[in-house]
C-alpha cells in the first residue's frame, strides 16, 4: 500500500509541475488553459491519496472538488472562445484589452 500511494505521489507531483511548465513556457491560452487543468487534476489526486492515506474517506468532497474544478475550467474555455472572437488571437500577450 505504501509504494501505491509513493507512486500516486510522483505522478500528481509530475502533473503539477507538468502545468506549471506549459504555462510559464507557452502563448497560448489554450496551452495555458490545459496546464491548469493539469495542475487541478495533480492536485486533486494529491489530496485523494492524502485523504485515502489518513484513512479519511472523502468521496463527497473530491466530488464537489472535482465538479469546481470543472465548472472553472468550462468558463476558462467560454472566456477563451469570446476573447478569440473580440481579439482575432489566442496570443494573451497580444490581447491589449479586456474591456468589452
């Protein structure tokens, strides 16, 4: 059980860093929003094995983390397409305003 949850630990500790890098190392909003959806689902599998190892069972709340996580990453992508349709880019350094 415990080399189980050591490699849990390795692969969300990877996704976290994973995002954290195609975030810092793209222009893309659409990269920068798949490295945060990277970064959430690192995370949330972190405080799974966190809770799992305590010997808490948590599945109400990994659920409603998981439906936050994605309700946010539903309105990155609504903000994505109407910043797309404004500005003509998906370039954030590119898009001057965000006035509408």
């Amino acid at each position: 059980m415990i080399a189980a949850l050591e490699v849990v630990y390795g692969v969300s500790l990877v996704l976290v860093f994973a995002g954290l890098a195609a975030i810092a190392a793209t222009r893309s909003l659409v990269k920068i929003i798949f490295g945060l959806q990277s970064m959430t689902l690192g995370s949330l599998l972190l405080l799974a094995a966190s809770m799992a190892a305590g010997g808490v069972e948590g599945h109400q709340v990994m659920l409603l983390a998981a439906a936050a996580a994605t309700g946010s990453e539903a309105t990155a992508i609504a903000v994505l397409i109407l910043v797309y349709k404004k500005f003509k880019t998906l370039d954030p350094r590119r898009v001057s305003e965000l006035r509408w």
